[in-house]
C-alpha cells in the first residue's frame, strides 16, 4: 500500500502550520468560510492537526472514508484546508467506532450520530461527520464508501479517502464556487 497520499497531507499540513503561525483567532469558525479559501480562512487552520483523529479512527476500527479538500490534497490538491470531513455508513457499529474515536482525541460534547450530518471538535481538527443519507445535489454517495482509495502513513496507520472520480463528482454536485474551482484542479490531475 503506497504512503504517497498520506505524504502529501503529511506536508500540506506542515505548510499550513507554516502559513498560520503567525495569524491571530478572528472568531470565525468553519460554518462561515468564505467560497474563496473555504476554511483555511478560519480559525480551523490554526493548529489544524487530523493525524491524531484519522490515527484514532483506524485504531478503533471505522471505516469512514476522508471527504472535502482533505481528500483533495491526498489526491495532489494545493489548495489548503482547516477542517476534516468524513463520510460514513450511518450504521450503529460505524457510530460506535466514530464515538470510540472521538473519545480518544479529547471530544468533550459527542455529536449526535443519529443526524445525516453534524459537526465535531477534537483535539487537533474539527469538521463534519456525513452519512450516506445526506443529500448531496443529484449524486447517491453511497458507492463512495466502498470505492474509496486507502494509504499507509508513515506512523502506520491506514487512512480510507474518496476516490478522485467520486471527489470530482461530489464537487460538482455541491456546486459552490469553490467546489467547481477545485473539482476543475482535480480533473486536470487526472491528466
């Protein structure tokens, strides 16, 4: 299994950590990113960290998949981030192992994992938990969670992550302009 996935995200949160080291909190949290630098321009940047969380979601055995710019990075996006994503199956086991995995990385306030999608906070990230019921435009999400694409990092965990294909179809479907201008950046990766 190759780790070059994992690399990439390795080192566009290193850049990131970088290019937030400076900035103050502003108060703006993910909900309010604007459709131009998403949540990069919040305060989700600062300290933005997944690794502990994607870590935890392996140990404790999920099989939610990385969505959003997260996933887009993994796939050689250079646009930068300040939350994580994930879909899931919506199914009691799989909200087990998210909560197990929350547990682990500090979360205080378990979100309520009966909702198609809901946001959370751990130490190091945040984002929102979707299920496959989540309307998402036209597009059935649900063969995303099994066509998804898997790395190693280099701490030995794997990290299960939407298929190119799926991300650029998922960008489409939620058609804001960020998603069309990074949907259009994913595509000519393919090329």
């Amino acid at each position: 299994m190759s780790q070059t996935a994992a690399l990439r995200l390795r080192q566009a949160i290193a850049r990131t950590q970088d290019a937030t080291r400076e900035r103050i909190p502003i108060g703006r949290g993910p909900e309010q990113a604007d459709d131009r630098l998403g949540t990069f321009a919040t305060d989700g940047a600062l300290g933005f960290d997944p690794f502990p969380f994607l870590q935890a979601i392996h140990d404790a055995g999920s099989r939610a998949v990385v969505i959003g710019q997260v996933a887009g990075i993994m796939h050689g996006s250079a646009e930068l981030t300040g939350d994580l994503d994930l879909l899931w199956d919506g199914t009691p086991d799989e909200a087990q192992a998210l909560r197990d995995a929350l547990t682990l990385c500090g979360c205080t306030e378990l979100p309520d994992l009966d909702s198609s999608q809901v946001g959370y906070r751990v130490t190091g990230a945040g984002g929102d938990l979707c299920t496959s019921a989540l309307p998402w435009g036209a597009m059935d999400v649900t063969p995303c969670l099994t066509s998804a694409e898997t790395t190693r990092d280099p701490a030995g965990f794997t990290i299960r992550y939407v298929a190119l294909d799926d991300l650029i179809r998922m960008r489409r479907a939620l058609g804001r302009p960020k998603d069309h201008r990074r949907a259009d950046e994913l595509a000519r990766l393919r090329t």
